[in-house]
C-alpha cells in the first residue's frame, strides 16, 4: 500500500497527526489550567492554616534547616 515510510500517505498522516495533537493541547490546556487554580488555591489556603506556608509564594520547610518536621515529637515540648 501507500503507507509506508517515505510515501506522500505517511507523511500527510504524520503532518495530520502532528496538527491534531497540536490543536488538542492547545485547546484542553487552559481548561486544565483553569480547572486546576481554584484547587490550587484551596491547597495554598489549607497549606497557610496549617502553618507550611509562610505566604503564597514561599513554602517553609523548617525540617531542611535541623528543625524538627512539623508534629515530629522531640521531647522538648513544654507540658
């Protein structure tokens, strides 16, 4: 048939197929962007409550500085 390698076919249908994958992304991204910032914001709001996020920008992980991880039982905790 005309599909092999180095036949007009194939390479319309590679072209064909690269378009389509093109378009799909650039249609389904910004749904899944969109979709993904209003669960987004409820993590970073979760996250500031519970004391890991300073502001929305900046994660604190004072476990990578010897601090404890955050509810890591050191003993030293005032009774």
């Amino acid at each position: 048939g005309g599909t092999g390698i180095g036949s007009l076919n194939w390479l319309l249908r590679t072209l064909t197929g690269a378009l389509f994958g093109l378009a799909s992304v650039w249609l389904a991204y910004p749904l899944l962007e969109a979709g993904l910032a209003d669960i987004r914001q409820q993590l970073e709001r979760q996250l500031v409550r519970a004391g890991v996020l300073g502001s929305k920008t900046e994660v604190r992980r004072p476990w990578k500085l010897g601090a404890p991880h955050p509810g890591e039982y050191t003993g030293n905790e005032p009774s």
